[in-house]
C-alpha cells in the first residue's frame, strides 16, 4: 500500500527470512563468518542461540547461500524428528537408500557415502532449525551423527540453531556428552537502540528508498523499546508504523504513528507503556511504577551480559546522511559466545576478561575503537585514500547523541595510564585524527577500560600485523575511562567490509566492527 508514498521497491519489513535484507550490524556479520570458518575448518558440532524473532532463522538460510559451492547443506526444519526418522532424512538428502535397514547398518552406509563425498572433495553440513523443540532422544542421535569420521577428519559437521531452551536441555547430566562435542557456540543477542535506527535504515535503503530518514528519533526511540531489540518485532512495529503515516499522507513516521503501531501490537515491552496511558491512573500509582522501572533498569545495569551487550553494540556506528553514504550496506560483524567444549573462538569485543567492568545495558553510549592506519590517507598496506564527495559520513545529531558527556570532566582526550606501547600509539593516534578524511572508515577491533589490557593486545596484534597500523584512543562511557584499538584506513564503507573479511584470525575472534572516523574522533575528544 505504502511503497510508492515512501518511494520504495519493495516492502522493507517483511518477517519471512529474505537473504538480501540480511542485517550484517550488530555482529551479526561477524558470527557468520566465523560460522563459515567454523564448517569448512572441521569444527565438528556448532550451537547458535537467540531469543524467539532475534535472526535465527535468517542467519541460517544466509550461511547456506553464503557456504562455498563443494558443500553439500542438509537443511532440517522440522525438530520435530524422531532418532530414527532424522537418520532417515540425511540419508534421502545424500541419495543413500535407507527404506527398511536397521538404524546400524544405515549408519555404516552413511559413513560410506560420507567417504566418498569427502574423497571427491566434497563436505556435508546438517543445519537443524529449532533445535530447541528436538526430543531428547533425537538430539543424542546428533552427537551420534558427529562420530562419523574418517582417520583425521570429521565427515559432517553439523550446526544448530536454537532459543535459550536448548542450552537448558544440553545442561542436563545425560546431555553432557553432546554437550561436550560442542566447539563453538554463539549468541544472537537484541539489538541496542543504536543497531535498532541502522537495522531499520538499512532495510529501508536495501529496498529501494533514497531519501532521508523516515523515521524520527522519537519514533525510533519507541519502537526500539517496545520490540526490545528483537528484529521480528522490529520488522512489524516498522511495518506498521510506515503504513499508519501514509494513512496520515505523512512522509516522516512521527511519534504518533509509532505509538498506533505499537497499540496495534500484541507486545509492547515489560518497560514501555503508552504515554495516554498515564492519564488514567493516579499520581501514587505513577510514582510506584516509576520506582519499579528504576530498579529493573538497575538491574539490567547490574547484569554483566547486558553490559557486554550494550558496550559491543554501541560501537556499530550511526547510519551517514543520505546521498553521502553507501545505499544499502551489508557489512557488520558480531560476538560470537565463547566454545563449550573446546577453546573460545570469540572473545566480546567489549574488551579482554580482564577489564574490571563494563558499560550498564539500556544506556545508548559509543563503545570505544582504535584506529589502525600506517599513514595519514593510507589503509594498512594499500595506496592513498582517495575521499570524494560521495565518502560516507555520520550526521553530527547521532554522533552527539551517541557521545554522553561526562559531568564535571574537562574536554579531551585523557591517555593510558601505564603500557609505553600503548601510550605511544595512543600518541601517534591523536596526530592521525587531526589529519584524517572525515569521510574514512575503520575498524575496530577490541575496547577495554585497563592501559595494560591495551597494551598487551597491541604486543600480541603486533606479531601480526604493522605496529603503525595499530591506534588507541580514548572515550568515556557513562563516566568511565575506556580505550579502544582500531585497524586500517578505508575510504567507503565496503572497502573496510571487505577488509574486515581479511583480517587475521586473532581479530576476526574479537568481533571487529566497522567504525567512523567522524564518530572516533568526537568520541575521542570527549
């Protein structure tokens, strides 16, 4: 209905899994790359989570366009499987004939046919959709499943995609042993405010509009809190909202269209209430839900997954003004969660375990990020920048908005306490701000509040890439002293997406984001 007011070729916000409206912000391009690693490195069994509606099932049918072309993917939709019948259904997908053998001999001819696929060079993966919702019983048959191998190599490797409730069934005592044979494991979490305004920018460009943003910040301020991050909700309160401004013949989505949205909804959020709301109840009563808001924020704030969350996520930077960015990015990154069973393969890129404590959730701040460059201009071994007018850049409005200002601290920069290397970066870094095109782009590749901390990253990072193309800089989140590490020098948004698929393992585990020069330097300033 709305899709020629708003100037768009398609609909935006449709809640069935559509692979070119893949959202790669918010580490969610970063978990998929490492999914990717993870599949053709052998890992064996890989366990993804997330809230109902927060981008499984999207994730999923992007990894199996995005796997290379020599593997082979079982896509299993139904959890609903028996042991026997899951056996069954792999080995219909691999052409072996199963009607009538008993459950050992269809496992011995499975592991034949895996053979021979693996000979040729092929590889096999079984993706299980709602893993959650499998028995028992089936889900033993998976770790079953994940003891066919040759003498050195796993022969299907397998990938499971679940709410919170599966880790719940892997905890039980008979599980551990699946449990065991899980190597990687990650999680989708909500989206903050900040992806919430580029998840829904982004979508509106990857379907055709060019204009400026349709949403205001109030109106985004108000879906962001009733869906709680999670991109399902999203996806309708937008919908919605943009069809109740063209019954408006508005072409803003106000505040109002928001609200009817979201009073249209079956959900609002535990913290969110209409505003009209208030007038119908007494000022005691007000008071007393005031009071209840404030300790569950405290509460959100105490939680040390929230913090993580809020700090990584807030180093996705805001979306550019129209016309000087790129139409419809893809890139992005995320945090995967630490292997079960096996060595971590994503550390949160909120900063090293070591840092004493992190940002509250709920609080819309910019994570710190450092930047990596080797001169002025220049990526970490490419040829000068070249920034045109067409160089992606941030609006002043968010970046204010995402840079809190500390009470009663003076403006600038503040450097590490301790680590000489990670003060002489930190050094070199404030000389390469001054100089550098406001249209560049880095990326950021780990925050932490202790100078040593950086310090001892920047030794490690230094064994692999330039020590000039690593930077540290400063930012205050909340009042606290936080320093960040970023790499390279990018004149548009895709080339750094690109070189964010190029970066060493060591990075790509921290879960990189693509960050701003524009913003960095605010925040540095701050």
């Amino acid at each position: 209905m709305y899709l020629s007011h708003f100037g768009l070729n398609e609909a935006p916000f449709r809640i069935t899994p559509h692979t070119e409206f893949f959202f790669s912000g918010a580490n969610r391009g970063a978990t998929l790359e490492a999914l990717l690693y993870a599949i053709t490195h052998d890992e064996g069994i890989v366990k993804v989570t997330g809230e109902v509606g927060s981008g499984k099932t999207m994730l999923c049918r992007v990894l199996v366009e995005r796997l290379p072309k020599n593997v082979e993917t079982i896509y299993l939709a139904t959890p609903s499987l028996s042991r026997d019948e899951i056996l069954h259904v792999i080995a219909a997908d691999l052409q072996v004939e199963s009607r009538g053998e008993r459950v050992t001999i269809l496992l011995r001819a499975l592991q034949e046919r895996l053979i021979k696929l693996y000979a040729s060079g092929r590889r096999v993966v079984v993706l299980i959709d709602e893993a959650h919702a499998m028995p028992l019983a089936t889900l033993e048959e998976v770790r079953l499943l994940s003891n066919l191998e040759s003498n050195r190599h796993k022969l299907l490797q397998i990938v499971m995609f679940g709410q919170p409730e599966l880790d719940e069934h892997l905890a039980a005592a008979n599980m551990r042993q699946l449990k065991e044979r899980i190597t990687h494991s990650f999680k989708l979490e909500p989206l903050v405010r900040s992806d919430v305004e580029s998840y829904v920018d982004f979508r509106m460009r990857a379907a055709g509009y060019r204009g400026p943003n349709v949403f205001a910040p109030h109106a985004m301020k108000l879906i962001a809190r009733a869906s709680e991050g999670l991109t399902r909700r999203i996806n309708i309160l937008a919908d919605k909202s943009l069809l109740a401004a063209f019954a408006d013949s508005s072409h803003q989505v106000a505040a109002k269209h928001a609200r009817a949205a979201i009073r249209d909804s079956e959900f609002g959020g535990p913290r969110w209430s209409p505003p009209n709301a208030w007038w119908l109840v007494g000022a005691g009563l007000a008071a007393g839900l005031l009071a209840g808001v404030g300790l569950h924020v405290y509460d959100r704030w105490r939680s040390p997954t929230a913090r993580a969350m809020i700090e990584a996520a807030a180093a996705v930077p805001a979306p550019a003004p129209a016309g000087d960015r790129p139409q419809a990015p893809t890139g992005g990154t995320a945090v995967p969660h630490t292997a079960e069973g096996g060595a971590p393969l994503q550390a949160p890129p909120a900063g090293d375990a070591s840092a004493s404590s992190q940002p509250g959730a709920g609080t819309q701040v910019p994570s710190p990020a450092a930047s990596a460059v080797g001169s002025p201009g220049q990526g970490p071994s490419g040829p000068p920048v070249a920034v045109g007018p067409a160089a992606a850049t941030e609006s002043p409005a968010r970046i204010s908005a995402a840079s809190p200002a500390r009470d009663g601290a003076a403006a600038g920069p503040t450097p590490p306490a301790s680590g000489k290397l990670a003060q002489d970066r930190f050094a070199a870094t404030q000389s390469w701000l001054r100089t550098a095109p406001s249209g560049s782009w880095t990326i950021q590749v780990m925050t932490a509040s202790d100078s040593q901390t950086i310090d001892r990253f920047l030794h490690q990072a230094a064994q692999e890439v330039r020590l000039d193309d690593l930077y540290v800089y400063s930012v205050h989140i909340d009042g606290r002293q936080y320093y960040g590490v970023t790499y390279g020098n990018y004149a548009s948004l895709e080339d750094t997406i690109t070189a964010m698929g190029e970066l060493p393992m060591s990075f790509k585990s921290r879960g990189p984001f693509h960050r701003s020069i524009v913003v960095m330097r605010r925040q540095n300033q701050e």
